[in-house]
C-alpha cells in the first residue's frame, strides 16, 4: 500500500509540474507582450516599484510551507528570466540589430565604402581655425591617399571660457577645401536647428560624445539622408549607445556609423580608457559599421598608432585620428593631436602592418 501511495503522490507532482511549467510560459507570453508594449512606447523594460508590489502581493498570500524568503528567491528568478525575454525581443525588434539585418551596412562615401571590407581613416583637426590651416591638412590627405576629412566647427567646450569654433564658417571652410582636394566632410553638430543647415556642408554629420543622448538631435539626424557618425558618450554602456544609434535609424536615416571613443575610468594614464571590446561587441549586436578614435580614447600621441592597429585587430572598420599642422599653437586639443610629418609617418606604419590598405599614396 505504501509504494501504491508512493507512486500517486509522484503522478500527482508530476501534474503539478505540467501545470507550473504551462503557467509559467503562459506569464512568459504575457511578459512579451508587455515589452512588446514598453518598446513602443520608449519605458524601460526593468520597474523596480512595479517587482516590488508584485513581490509584496505574493508574499501577502502565501501560505506557506514555503518560507516568505523563499518565496521571494523563487519569484526573483523568475522576474529576471522574464526580464531577460523581454531584452530579447527588444534585441530582435531594434532596427540596428544583427537579428534584424544580417548583411553588413555599408555607407558610401565617394570612393571609400565604410563597412564594406576594407577600413578607412578619418583624419583631419580638432577645430577648424583657418582656410590655411585646413588646406594643408587637406593637401596631405590627398598626398596619402585619402578620403575623409573631419574638423569641429562647432565644439561643445568642458569649459564656457574655451574656443567654441568658427559655426557655419568653419563649415564652409572645410567644404571648400574639400571640392579643392576630392575629399568628403565629416563635422560635428551639436544643435538639431543646425542639421538642415550642415547638410549644405558635410557628408557626414558626427554627434559627438556628449551629445549621444541629445534625443532631439538624434531625432533630427534621423529625419536627413546624410551619413551618421555616432559617438558613445563619455560613460555610455553599449546599449545605452546602440539605443542612441536606433533613435536615428527609426527616424528613417538608415546611414549611420558609430565610434568607440573611449570611457570614463579611474584610469588617469590616458585621457579616457579604449573600451576595445565595443568594437567586436558592437560588430556582433549590430550591423552598422565600427570606427574607433585613437585621439581621444588615449590623448596620447607615443600609443596613436598600437592602439589603431589594436582597433583595426579587432575589426573596426575605420580609425579617427586628429592632425594640425602645427599642434602646440592650436586652439583645442593641442596636447594629443599630432602633426603633418607624424602623421604620414603613422599612415606609412598603419600601412605597412597589414592592417590597413586603403588607397595608395598619390605623390
């Protein structure tokens, strides 16, 4: 009788464990849902008070045998299994995602194609400062054989007392300078009432570091056809700076590009510290292309060019580094930007690694 008893008591919780296994992927159906919803509506997939009133009702009904603590564990792994189906269908439902777009994106760019296979630079001064000055960087770009100009007309300033860049000026500066040589413009614009505007101008628009999560901006970056060149804010997480990036592809703007940038740390040997793990993160969760800049990550020109060759190791498909041609006289950045002869000099290096093969040297 005891074993025949033995045997019901098992049946029995065998049918309890069918009926919890089909009420927990029941609550997993509804758990979907809601972020399906949250999604939509731009909330935050984790609520804190929301855990803890469901917590609080279910401790309030129990009857045990189970222990009120035990009860809690219990239902805290499953609000953090729930919490990670959620994260996987805003993963799926991102526009920028690897499980929404397979094949690489690839911007073009007159004749460099980013993302395309093969890596790019993106080189040229912190701030733009005078048609001289920007000439002779352009005359060296096209020397080496490159494409991608970058310059700051417009500089968001730690300090309010800091050179803020010529504005639209300096743009025309660099687009001038541009048609002169056959390059492309990549320039940063931090107001989204200047968008329209630039686009006169640039090729590309770059939203700087501080600035990634200026929604405003994203939003009026995502409402243009120019290319984007995202940068992740100064203590982003990857997915605080793949959402940024999905602003602007949602607002229709498909063309953007992001840049790893460097972090805040507790470091103080660099400027900031090369989070170099983004990049293969970044080319995992994403299919957008991946630049880093190697100036301002490390702020140090002896690293410029391991570091780029790290980047490029890793599968960055392009490197941003800053060139003046006289670096102690220039109005921003004056410590880590390198000059003309240091710059050929690190091209010829970046070149003769294996790395890099973009163009050859018109001389």
């Amino acid at each position: 009788m005891s074993n025949e008893k033995l045997e019901q008591l098992r049946s029995d919780l065998d049918a309890v464990n069918l009926q919890l296994l089909e009420l927990i992927n029941r609550r997993a159906e509804l758990v979907q849902e809601i972020g399906k919803v949250k999604l939509k509506q731009g909330i935050n997939r984790f609520d804190p008070e929301r855990e803890r009133q469901m917590l609080n009702l279910i401790v309030e009904n129990n009857k045990g045998p189970f222990k009120d603590s035990a009860i809690q564990h219990l239902f805290k792994q499953i609000f953090k299994a729930s919490l990670d189906l959620q994260k996987d269908e805003t993963q799926k439902a991102l526009l920028v995602s690897r499980k929404k777009q397979k094949d690489n994106t690839v911007v073009t760019l007159g004749p460099v194609e980013v993302g395309g296979g093969e890596p790019v630079l993106v080189s040229g001064p912190c701030s733009v400062e005078s048609y001289e000055q920007v000439r002779q960087i352009g005359e060296t770009l096209k020397a080496n054989g490159l494409t991608l100009l970058r310059g700051g007309a417009f500089k968001p300033r730690t300090s309010p007392y800091d050179f803020q860049g010529l504005g639209e000026e300096g743009l025309k500066i660099l687009r001038q300078v541009a048609d002169e040589f056959g390059l492309k413009v990549v320039s940063e614009i931090v107001t989204p009432t200047d968008i329209e505007m630039a686009t006169q101008y640039v090729d590309v628009i770059q939203i700087g570091a501080r600035n990634m999560q200026n929604f405003e901006l994203l939003k009026a970056a995502g409402r243009v056809n120019t290319p984007v060149l995202l940068k992740r804010g100064l203590s982003a997480t990857i997915e605080e700076f793949i959402h940024a990036a999905e602003y602007i592809v949602s607002g229709g703007n498909s063309q953007v590009m992001l840049c790893e940038r460097g972090i805040r740390t507790y470091e103080k040997a660099t400027r900031n510290t090369l989070d170099i793990s983004a990049v293969p993160i970044l080319k995992q969760e994403t299919h957008l292309p991946v630049f880093v800049d190697v100036t301002h990550s490390t702020g140090r020109r002896d690293i410029l060019l391991p570091t780029a060759k790290a980047a490029l190791a890793v599968g960055a498909d392009g490197v941003m580094i800053e060139v003046h041609p006289d670096p102690d006289v220039a109005l921003s950045d004056a410590k880590q930007q390198i000059n003309i002869p240091q710059f050929n000099e690190f091209v010829a290096k970046l070149r003769e690694s294996g790395l890099y093969k973009e163009s050859a040297p018109v001389l």
